[in-house]
C-alpha cells in the first residue's frame, strides 16, 4: 500500500510541476490554469509531494533501494507524463 500511495503522490507531484512550465501543452481546465498561475506555490506543493512520495518509498524498501526506487519511478512518471499528455489532448506540434 505504501508503494501505491507513494507512486500516486508522486504522479500528482509531477504533474503540478509539469503544469508550471512555459512549454507544456495542456487543455484549458481549472486546475491547469491554476497552478500555472501560482508557479511558486505549485513548485513548492510539487516539490514536498516528491520529497513525501521519496519518503514513503524508503520506509518500507530502506535507504538505498527505496532512494533507486524513487529515482526509477521518477524517471518512469516523467516520461509518460511528458510523451502522453500532448497526444491526450490532440494537439500537434507544428513544423
């Protein structure tokens, strides 16, 4: 279960950095336009639900193996997000 939780706020986590950035290509929704307004407390938010999600990986995996683990699924979350949130939302990119 502490895995799962700790996946899960790590999604959340990146997703509201994710939705900081200049670049990012995002639906027009509350909570996208939200965050992209308040760059600073969605940074801060989006850094603590990491650090929580890293924190909840290394209690039940211990130090080294729950810090790899976290570090994985970082990776993991970060490249579906960054990949698979354009195509969702059907924009293209121009050429």
């Amino acid at each position: 279960m502490d895995l799962f939780s700790g996946f899960s706020i790590q999604l959340a986590g990146f997703y509201i950095l994710y939705s900081t950035s200049a670049r990012a290509v995002f639906a027009k929704r509350k909570h996208n336009t939200f965050f992209y307004k308040r760059p600073h407390f969605s940074k801060a938010v989006g850094g603590l639900m990491l650090l929580g999600s890293t924190i909840l990986f290394v209690i039940p995996l211990g130090i080294t193996v729950g810090l790899l683990f976290s570090l994985l699924s970082l990776m993991t979350v970060s490249g579906f997000t960054i990949m698979l949130l354009p195509l969702r939302n059907g924009h293209t990119t121009p050429h």
